[in-house]
C-alpha cells in the first residue's frame, strides 16, 4: 500500500475511535478502566528514573500515562497527531509548569540531535508501516542522547481489545520482528572530526503481566532499551551481544538438542542432577530471545503461573532494593566481564538475609593452553578462578561465602552424560542429526580434556546479605 494512502486509512481509522476522547476509545477496549488501574503502574514500575529527565511522550493519547511522567520528569514533550486526544491531554495536565503538547504526525516529526533522555511511547508503533517504523527508529537514536532510554509497548501477533472495528490497518509485527529491527538499526553522529555508531541495546524485553492475568493475552509486549555506542567490529561479526547468542551458541535448534541430552528445561551440564528445584515464584531472566522463547513454552506446557521470564540484560536490569529472597545463576556469568559489578547489583536486590547461589565456568591459573585460549574467545567467555569469583562477592558485601572447585563433580556427570549419550545415539541422530549429536559428545569430550589439563574449572558459589 502507499505510505500516503496508509496514512490516510490510518488518519480515519482514529478519527473513528476518537470522537468522545475517552479513555475505552484510546485503548479500543470496553474495560479500559479496569485494565488501566492494574497496568499502568506495572508499566511505570519499568522506567528507568525519571527524575530530572527530558522525556518525550510519543502517542500520549488522553495523557493517560503524560500525568504520570510530569510528576517526576524536568519535563515531558507529549505528542498525538488526533487533535481531540491532544485537547483532552491538554485540559487535564497543562496545570503542569514542566508540560508541552503538541498535534504532529510522528512519521514527520524532528527535534534536535541529544534532545531528549527517555523516549516513551504506548500503542504507537504498531499503527506506522514497516517503512515509516524503520526510519522512525533511526530518528529516535537521533533523538536521545548517549546513554538515554527507549521504552515502548506494542500488542503483537493479533488484536487484544475488544472495540468494534469497521476496518483495521493496525500492524500486529512478532515480538522478535521489533527485536531485531531495534537492535540491528544504527546511527551514525559527528562531533566534530569525530564519528562514533549508535545503536539500542535491550536491556528487558517481557509481556505484560497485567494482560496474562486478566485476559490470558500473551502478546502485550514492552521493551526497553538504551542507546549506546556500538563497535562496528562486533564479536563473530554480529552488531550486538544478544545477537551472537541466538545466533551461535544458543540457536533454538542448539538449545533443544542441549535440552534432549540434559533433560527438559535444562541447557548445561548435570540438568536435574545438578540443581535443586525452587518451590516459589520465580522470575527468570536471560538475554538469549530463543532460550526465553522455549522456557515460556516450557512453563506454559507445565502450568506454571508463578514462573515468570523476560529478556533482559542483567547488567543494566533495573530492581528495587531487596525485591528477591535468592538470586539463582546457572552457568551464564561466564558471559559478563565485570562481575564485581553484577555481584553488587544481586547484593542490592536480596533482602536481608537473602543468598546468592550460582554455578559457572571457571579458569585454571594462566598461563591456559592455546587451545583453552581459542575456545574462550570463541565463546566470548570471561573467566576467573574459583578463589577469585569468592574475592568479588566479598567485595561485593556479602558474608559466608563459599567458594568451592566443583571440577571433579563437573567431569565425573560429563561421563555419565557420554554414556547415556550412546545409549540414546539413534534416537537423538533420528530427532535432530549425525552431525548434532557429534557436535554434542565432541563438545563434552573437549571440556573432559580442558579439565584433565586443568584449565577449565567447575565453580558452585554459595553467599549471604546481611
């Protein structure tokens, strides 16, 4: 369709839900009301702080979430292109010293390079084409200084309210399409003689919780992301760290073959026999979008309503102080260079009394074997020894910490794993391939021998918050 013929459907299809300027037209659903109480501070509670920030409000509608953010920012921008959602907006919060309103088609709007800390957008892009949200994202970039936060919540893969509609040009794009268009658009900025490439790093991608529970609707997602320099030389070739996990690593076709040799819902050496079940309300983060994808399919085949996941860096994931009894990590620190830093992060979201427990690949003392040496990098490993992944929760202020060499635990459960392995041989290659079940028993004779030499180490690290 053409992009000024789109528009103009667009421009009727809301002219036909904004006649009253109500809050059930906005989200064309008949319990707006209800649905409102509960989400918006759900969605509010994923803000990054909003104190002292210049936040622009793209498709703020009535101002259902502008009265909000005007209590906390230094100011918010807030645009619609409907001039009775935009009267609406202004009637009710232009009280506000720190408020600007402003009736503009997003397609064509511009602002000035660094204007803005955190762009905030509900319901929007999901009513612009692939054409028009491309190019959208990219002036984004633009838009928010270095450092600054994107958040935006679409509905994704079909329709979630229950409005009436003689027509709908809405486009219902998968969660992973706006995933990737995200995180593989840059930008390049001069400053000066100087050109630095920017693009956005997804720091939580997770549905809305409030839609599970009282619709049963999976496809409210949300994202946050920031924008942050980008090295156009990225590991393996790949823009993004994400990207060089579901697309090396953590395939989905690799994570199910990992899954047929350790036992459902277990990726890593041991499975079950190795880790002890959590009977409470779980939340389980991971930056892999093909390991969070099956484990939703995972819980949803159990029944599971109080395990939770999202995509999220853990690095720039954002908790209030004391949210969690226990922080769990399962052979996935391995992945972060400053875990001294993560470390504090954990120690800041247990409440007291709370406890770290967490297994991970660790390192003999250098200097390693050229071929430990190549492995690592391959994998983009960082690895410590166990005495000094113990020195980093110390520092980080946790007390009884316990540091243990788990290795001859690690190679004795890789042998037991090679023999079930054979035993199963025909039914894994009729499942998946030759060539997958080689790449598996070669991958865990490989660590066999990483360890016989001692340069790969088992650690399981057990530590309290006061």
């Amino acid at each position: 369709m053409d992009i000024k013929v789109e528009r103009s459907t667009m421009t009727e299809f809301w002219k036909e839900h904004s006649r009253q300027a109500t809050v059930e037209e906005m989200m064309l659903d008949s319990h707006a009301q209800e649905l409102t109480q509960h989400e918006l501070p759900e969605i509010l509670s994923l803000l990054p702080s909003l104190s002292g920030q210049r936040v622009l409000e793209l498709g703020a509608g009535i101002g259902r979430y502008t009265s909000h953010l005007l209590t906390q920012a230094s100011h918010v921008t807030a645009v619609d292109f409907m001039e009775s959602f935009v009267e609406k907006n202004r009637q009710d919060n232009s009280h506000y010293s720190n408020a600007s309103f402003l009736q503009a088609d997003v397609t064509k709007l511009d602002f000035p390079k660094n204007s803005y800390d955190i762009i905030f957008s509900n319901w929007l892009l999901m009513y612009l084409s692939d054409e028009e949200l491309t190019s959208l994202t990219e002036r984004m970039l633009g838009w928010l200084r270095p450092g600054g936060y994107l958040f935006f919540r679409e509905s994704c893969n079909y329709q979630s309210g229950d409005i009436k509609r003689t027509f709908n040009p809405t486009h219902y794009r998968s969660s992973a399409h706006y995933s990737h268009l995200m995180t593989t658009t840059l930008r390049e900025e001069s400053e000066g003689a100087e050109k630095q490439v920017f693009g956005f790093d997804i720091v939580l991608n997770k549905t809305v919780q409030t839609y599970i529970k009282m619709k049963k609707n999976q496809n409210q997602m949300c994202w946050l992301l920031e924008k942050v320099g980008r090295d156009t030389a990225c590991q393996e070739g790949f823009r993004t760290f994400q990207q060089f996990l579901d697309n090396q690593q953590y395939t989905r076709k690799g994570i199910l073959r990992y899954e047929k040799m350790f036992g459902a819902g277990y990726v890593s050496t041991g499975g079950p026999s190795t880790t002890k079940a959590f009977g409470v309300e779980v939340l389980g983060l991971d930056l892999s979008a093909n390991m969070v994808d099956i484990a939703i399919e995972r819980a949803m085949e159990e029944n599971l309503p109080s395990v939770h996941f999202e995509v999220a860096d853990a690095t720039k994931r954002e908790f209030p102080e004391a949210s969690f009894d226990v922080v769990y990590s399962r052979d996935t620190i391995l992945h972060i260079d400053d875990k001294l830093a993560l470390f504090k992060r954990f120690h800041s979201w247990l409440k007291p009394g709370g406890q770290v427990l967490i297994t991970d690949y660790c390192c003999g003392e250098k200097p390693w074997t050229p071929q430990f040496q190549d492995y690592v990098k391959q994998r983009g490993y960082i690895l410590y020894t166990p005495p000094q992944y113990g020195k980093f929760l110390q520092q980080a202020g946790f007390s009884n910490v316990r540091a243990e060499d788990r290795t001859a635990q690690f190679t004795q459960v890789i042998q037991t794993e090679l023999e079930r392995a054979a035993a199963m041989k025909d039914e894994f290659i009729k499942e998946f391939s030759e060539e997958d079940y080689l790449a598996i028993v070669n991958g865990w004779s490989d660590k066999l021998k990483r360890c016989n030499t001692g340069d790969q180490r088992w650690g399981l690290f057990h530590a309290t918050r006061n």
